[in-house]
C-alpha cells in the first residue's frame, strides 16, 4: 500500500478543519514495532492505516432516492453506493460506511406493494452518558483539552462522584454541585473554565502574555477562595453527610461473612486499601486487598465459598473477578504442588529464595490465590507460582 501511495507525483494530506499546536497528529515512523501486544498491534494498524488513507483520492458516493406515490402518500427508498473507492482502500476495514444498492427503476415505473407493515415507535430518552461520549460532549461545549478531557472524567470517579459504565452521579457528586451552586456558583461555572481554556490558547499561540493572563486568574480564584471561605463550615457540614453515605454505597460489599451482622466495607488504611467489618472491634475480620489494581465491588458472591467478590481494574487490561476469601476452594492448588505447598507452610521442608539466596520461600495467599513469596519481603520481592495457579505478575501481563 505504501508502495502505491510513494509511486504518486504530489503527496499532499487533507488536513482536518481544527488546528491543535499543542497535539500534533500521530504518524507511522517507518520503524515497524516489535514486542507489540495484540491490542496494540491493532491501534498501531488503525493509526498507519488512516495516515496512508490521509494522501488518498476522495472516494465518489452515489445516493439514488425513488419517490413512490402511493395512493397520494409518498414514501421514499434511499439508497448509497461507492462508485469510486479512493482513500477507503487504504482505510479497509475501518470505514464504516453503509453499502445500499437499490434495484434499476425508471422514472414512472408501476411497482407492486408486497406487503405494509405499520410501525410504532417513539422517541427515546436520550441515554446515560459513557467516559466516551461524555469526552465528546466536553469536546462540544469547549471544556478541557485533549489530553485533559479523560483526566476529568477519571478524577470524577476517583472521588466517588460518579459510579458505573452508563455513568451515573453519586448522591455525593449531586450533593457537591448543588451545594457549590448554593455557596460559590462560579467555581462550577462552565463559562469560567471556558474562560481559562481559552486564555491559555491564547498564550499558547503567543496573543497574551503569560503573565497578564496568570494575574487576571489569581485575581479570579482569590475571588472565588474567598466565597468559599466564607461559607466554608456551612459547605463542609452538607457535604459530609452526603460523603459517608456514598461512600459506604459505593465500598459495601455486602454481608460479613464471620459474624453475620456487620456488612463489609473497602477502606484505604496506611498500608493501602483493605476490606474490613464495620463491626469493628467487636468483629474483628479483615481482608487485605493488592495495590496493584483498582477494586470496586462486583456486587456478586462466590460460588463456591460464598464471600463476596470485587473487581480487580487495571488500566488497558481485563477487570477480572476475585472473591475475597484467600483461603476459598477455588484457590485451593491440588496434588504434588498443593502437598508441598503445605510442607513448606508446616517448615518440614525449607527452600531458598533462589533470588536473594538469603531468605527462604514462605506460602502467602492473597486474593489471587496461594503463592510463595521470599520471607525477607518487602527487601526481597521475589514470588513464585504455585502448580497452576495465577500469580499476581501473570495478571499484570494479561492482555
Ligand atoms: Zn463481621
Ligand atoms: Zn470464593
Ligand atoms: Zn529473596
């Protein structure tokens, strides 16, 4: 394709209407990617592909409309072809565009009604937004850039304001913007950001001073701190309230499953976030929860063990479902490597750390499951599988 493409005299790319300085466009370096997952291979493609699409011809479309006159009711068949293929040719298969040919008719040509159905429909309720769309809709209204966009929205969720694939706003999120309206209106301002995002394209394409722009900014936010201040004890009492409740919505994981009471809840402690009873101190149960990914419960129990299960979230990858009990049948490993496992557990045999070669294998479990680990941890972060099961480093690498 590439080839195609060089054996042209005049290479000149369409250039999309909007400019961005700071976010020019992404193109193939001609160095080809080794060590790539699959995914990435695949936005590798699109991005190459799309590039060589950029120095292509136009493709030619043609829509045919027939008008039917029925009985004086008119009704219309809409009909698109590619006649020529220009750039698609090096976008395949990523145009997405609808093939629709409509049978030859001349003008005044009888045609013979087969059959009516009668439709009905309604208009739907526009749905939830997802990070997508919602992306998009910030895009429209002038808010953020392009590499700030996603940052807001996963900040959002981070704070527990909005939950859910079809997001959703916590009674957290509702009680924050309603009681900012109430107290300070401009810090929720669309027209203030707006304000800001466009000074700084401004300075960016050098038609302000960096320093003018800064002092009218900390003039504005002196304003507003001092609003906030204001009010600061009556903000902090509303939003408390809705705080610990959302909060306990969104880190209940249901039933303790020791002293049948309490109701499980995520917490983040000093050493990370753990689940805990909120029996607490008559129930003393607690779970220990890796760092290496982000856990939301999966509002699901375990078959097999019946404590609840969470959502282990890493960036690119997966989610994958875990329950939380170490200890579940599930996790159990079987035979020769399930034998030695409690061996070295009981100290009937020892094993070198064959990392440090100073410390010695010690069985440890983790919502993963069961997995040696080096007893010198955390100097020495050697760990091992155990017979078949996953290991935290295999679910890193996961695609
Ligand atoms: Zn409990
Ligand atoms: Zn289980
Ligand atoms: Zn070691």
């Amino acid at each position: 394709m590439a080839k195609n493409l060089l054996s042209r005299k005049l290479l000149q790319p369409n250039n999309g209407k909007k400019t961005d300085p700071a976010h020019p466009a992404i193109f193939p370096t001609g160095i080809f990617p080794a060590d790539i997952n699959e995914r990435e291979e695949k936005i590798y493609d699109l991005i190459a592909k799309r590039f060589m699409a950029t120095f292509a011809e136009p493709a030619v479309r043609e829509t045919m409309t027939i008008e039917i006159d029925c009985k004086n009711e008119a009704f219309i068949a809409k009909g698109t072809r590619t006649i020529e293929k220009g750039w698609h040719i090096f976008y395949e298969p990523y145009v997405k565009l609808e093939e629709e040919e409509l049978p030859k008719v001349n003008k005044n040509d009888e045609v013979t009604v087969k059959k009516i159905i009668l439709h009905s429909k309604e208009t739907e309720p526009p749905k939830r937004y997802t990070p997508a769309s919602i992306i998009k809709e910030l895009e429209r209204r002038n808010l953020g850039t392009k590499s700030t966009r996603s940052e807001i929205i996963d900040t959002l969720f981070k704070r527990g304001y909005t939950t859910g694939k079809a997001i959703e706003a916590t009674d957290l999120g509702i009680k924050t913007v309603e009681t900012l309206e109430k107290y300070c209106p401009k810090i929720v301002d669309e027209e203030l950001t707006r304000h800001f995002e466009k000074e700084m394209e401004l300075i960016m394409e050098d038609k302000r001073k960096s320093q003018d722009i800064l002092d009218d900014a900390r003039r504005k936010i002196e304003e507003i701190l001092s609003d906030f201040k204001k009010h600061e004890e009556y903000i902090g009492k509303e939003l408390l309230e809705a705080n610990i409740e959302t909060r306990d919505e969104l880190s209940n994981l249901g039933k303790c499953p020791k002293c049948d009471e309490g109701e499980l809840h995520m917490r983040k402690g000093k050493y990370g976030s753990f689940i805990a009873c909120n029996k607490y101190p008559e129930c003393k149960t607690t779970f220990s929860l890796p760092s290496n990914a982000l856990i939301k419960p999966a509002q699901k129990i375990c078959e097999k063990c019946s404590y609840p299960m969470v959502l282990a979230i890493k960036k690119g990858k997966k989610p994958m479902e875990f329950c939380i009990n170490p200890k579940c049948p599930s996790k159990h490993v079987e035979g020769d490597a399930g034998r030695q496992a409690k061996d070295i557990a009981k100290g009937i045999i020892e094993k070198e750390c064959p990392k440090c070669k100073e410390g010695k294998l010690v069985l440890r479990s983790s919502i993963y499951g069961k997995f040696y680990g080096c007893s010198l941890y955390p100097k020495c972060r050697y760990t091992e599988k155990l017979g078949e099961g996953p290991l935290k480093q295999d679910f890193d690498k996961k695609a």
